[in-house]
C-alpha cells in the first residue's frame, strides 16, 4: 500500500497499519457508480493502492473517489475526504490540486 501523488511520483513511504484502517473504513461498503458525465473535480494525480487496486481522490475537494480499475465513482461525506486529504498532506501534499 503506497500513497502517491501524479502519474510518475510515488510516495515511497507505505501508509502506516493505522491509515490503511482508515482508508479501509471510508471506502468499505460504498456503492461504485458510473457517472453520467465526468466530473469537474478531476482525479489520478492523488491516489491510494490497497493491492491491487487504486483509487484516485478528487483534486478540487470534492468528496468523491474513482476506482481507477472499475472506472467507477465512489461517493463520501466531507469528514471521510478529510481523512483521506490528511494522509496526502502529512507527505507533503496540498489541496487543491492539479
């Protein structure tokens, strides 16, 4: 499990077992859906790998997350991207993004 930040740079720094408890948490039991139009908040320059998947968070804060092998959105509260925004900064990273 490794937290990165764009298409080339990969945050070396696994997440620690508490932030993988997190992540785990937010995106346990959302429903994926296809959206109807691609969003504006953007994604794949911040994303978490849980295996062998990845999930790319919205660069503007919107509370959404893309399943980047399913193609498909996840939706969450404020509070879970918080969660999920913390562990970028703590490596460095900010929000908003491009």
């Amino acid at each position: 499990v490794q937290f990165c930040k764009g298409a080339t740079q990969v945050c070396s720094d696994p997440l620690t077992a508490e932030e993988v408890a997190s992540v785990k948490e937010v995106l346990q039991g959302k429903r994926e859906y296809t959206a109807v139009a691609q969003p504006s908040c953007g994604s794949h320059t911040v994303a978490i790998t849980l295996g062998d998947t990845t999930f790319a968070l919205a660069m503007d804060k919107c509370p959404a997350v893309k399943n980047m092998e399913t193609r498909k959105y996840i939706d969450i509260t404020n509070a879970e991207q918080n969660i999920l925004e913390e562990i970028f900064l703590s490596r460095g990273g900010y929000f908003p993004c491009s």
